[in-house]
C-alpha cells in the first residue's frame, strides 16, 4: 500500500512562484533606495550646501555666484580698463582706438559701480587682474602694428564673450537687488563692448566660435561669504556715467570711500 502525500506545510507559500516574485521585488527596491540613503547622509551633498554659501543681506540673499560676478566685474575692468588705454595710443585705425575709448568709459563706470556695490554688501575686491589677465596684457604689450589692432580686438572679444553669459545668469538668477542693477549695468556695457570690438573689422568669429566652444570662464576663488554690510544699508544710490573721466587708474578697492546719498 502506497503512503499517503504529506499535505503542504502551512507558512510555506513564500517559496512558491507568486512568493518568489514577490520577495524579487522587494530586493530591487530595497536596492534602489539604499544608495539615496546614502547620498543624502554624505556630507558635502544636497541643499545644505547651498543654503551655507548664501548669505542674508537687507538687498536679498548673496549666494556665491552673486559674490563671484562682482569679483569679475572688478577683475575685467583692472585690465580692459588700462587695454583700453593703449588701444587709444596704439591703435592703427580709427575704429580701434574708438574701441579703446569705449573700454575707458565703460569701465570707469562700471568699476565706480562694483566699488559702491561691493561696499554696501561688505564684499573684499582685488586689486590686481588674475594670472590670464596679465598674459593678456603682455601679449598687447609686445603686438605692434596691424598685428596689434588684431590682437587687441580678438583678445578683448574674446573676454567679453566669455563674460556675458556670466552676466545673463546671475540677472536671471540673483535674488539679490543691489547684484540685479549691477548686472544690469554690466550687461549693457559688455554688449556695447562686444558691438564695438566687431565694428573694428579684425573680430576672427571663426576662431572666436572654436575658442568658446573648446574653453569656459576659468573659475576664481570665490569672495568669502560676508558676515554682513559694512555700512548703512540704504537706498541703491545711481552712478551717472561721464563721457570722460579725468584720470582712468581704478583706486584701489581697499580705499573705496562709503558711497553720499543723493550724490
């Protein structure tokens, strides 16, 4: 006589085909949720981050890229400025040596602007151009001739080029109201410069486009975030650009007198 099948042990079911299945699942996504986990607890990582390299100020919060911009904004005009200068004296043509004057007036204002900006925010500037800025420099510096009109203008279109898309993200960006106008200020500027470099006729757009595509704005140090404004936080105060300056040597950032109301 056969014996009888021993009936299913109750409990049993989870190793089944359904059970199987089931406990696949699980495993997946227990798998997929232990690396979030993980990222999450790193430090270094998410909105704490961001949160700690924005700061409060009575303009709106200065986050790092608001604090960056301003750096620029002072570092294009400690070369442009003087490049701008000696296009005027060096120039072959008419239009280069216009594009000289242009960088002069430009940047007269604008660096009278991120001066006032930079005081109001308690923000430290440089007072020397960045290691790229000086080979800049010393290659206007030994170009003569039509050679020099050339480099003068690929050079100087370059920087601008590479600067305004700078400027478009920290206006469309900044919650900041006093880095808002200046972005304003800037963006209206550098696009002057950029139509004026082109005018003088030398602009390579070919090599321009190569360059911008093959490089991108070397980062700089950042400023380190304020504990706060230096002075009196008033009312933003507005700049009337002067067609001529009577000296064109930026003051030293250091030195920057705390702006006059109603000045």
């Amino acid at each position: 006589m056969r014996p009888r099948p021993r009936p299913p042990v109750k409990g049993r079911g989870i190793f089944t085909g359904t059970g199987v299945i089931i406990a696949g699942l699980t495993a997946t996504l227990v798998a997929l949720l232990i690396p979030i986990w993980s990222y999450a607890d790193r430090s270094g990582t998410g909105l704490s981050v961001l949160n700690a390299e924005t700061v409060t100020t009575p303009y709106g919060p200065l986050s790092a890229l608001d604090r960056e911009f301003v750096t620029k904004v002072r570092l294009a005009g400690l070369w442009e400025l003087p490049a701008g200068q000696q296009a005027q004296q060096k120039g072959t043509t008419q239009a280069v040596r216009t594009a000289g004057q242009h960088l002069v007036e430009g940047h007269t204002f604008l660096d009278a602007r991120v001066r006032d900006v930079a005081s109001k925010l308690g923000l430290a500037l440089p007072n020397e151009p960045n290691e790229q800025q000086k080979q800049w420099i010393a290659t206007l510096d030994q170009a003569q001739g039509v050679d020099y009109d050339r480099q003068f203008a690929n050079i100087l279109r370059l920087a601008h080029g590479r600067v305004f898309s700078v400027v478009a993200e920290v206006r469309a960006s900044t919650q900041n109201s006093l880095v808002r106008a200046l972005a304003d200020d800037a963006n209206s500027t550098v696009l002057d410069h950029i139509k004026i470099l082109e005018a003088t006729g030398y602009v390579d757009f070919g090599a321009l486009a190569r360059d911008m595509a093959m490089s991108s704005t070397p980062p700089i140090t950042n400023s380190p975030a304020p504990p706060g404004p230096t002075t009196d936080p008033g009312p933003v105060v507005p700049v009337t650009p002067s067609p001529y300056a009577t000296t064109f040597t930026l003051p030293p950032a250091a030195s920057s007198p705390p702006p006059v109301p109603g000045s």
